[in-house]
C-alpha cells in the first residue's frame, strides 16, 4: 500500500513540477496524478520515481510498501 500522503510531500518539496517528474518518468501527468492518489504503482514506476527523486531505499519502502496507510495518513 503506498503512503500518498508522505509521497506527496516528497513530491512538493523536491523542487521539481509534477510535468517534469511524469516526463522524467516517462508516464503521462494523468498515470503521476493516479499514482499520487493511491493508484496501484509498478515496480518500474516505483524505481523510476524513486531514481528520479533520489529516494534512499528506506525512504522508497516506507513510501510504497507501507504495511499500514490509515486514511492515506503517515503513520508508522
């Protein structure tokens, strides 16, 4: 389960446009809108976004295998 709400932030505060980021990742800026609402993400979506971002593999895992997302909350 993916953790959009810490996604998102991460998103917002990388300094780079979502245009850019689904660009970079080569989907359309509707499959990164999907994924920031919780869609089902690829495992090549996952390290594309993660490449992108330069999430550490910490960060990745607690982003996208979250075992518990209440509410699309951050919670540990």
């Amino acid at each position: 389960m993916t953790d959009t709400v810490l996604l998102n932030e991460l998103v917002d505060n990388s300094g780079v446009s979502k245009i850019w980021l689904a660009r970079k990742i080569g989907c359309s800026r509707q499959r990164l809108y999907k994924i920031l609402e919780g869609s089902e993400v690829k495992a090549s979506e996952i390290q594309s976004i993660s490449d992108a971002l330069k999430f550490t593999p910490a960060t990745r895992d607690k982003i996208f295998f979250a075992k518990k997302v209440a509410s699309n909350t951050t919670e540990e």
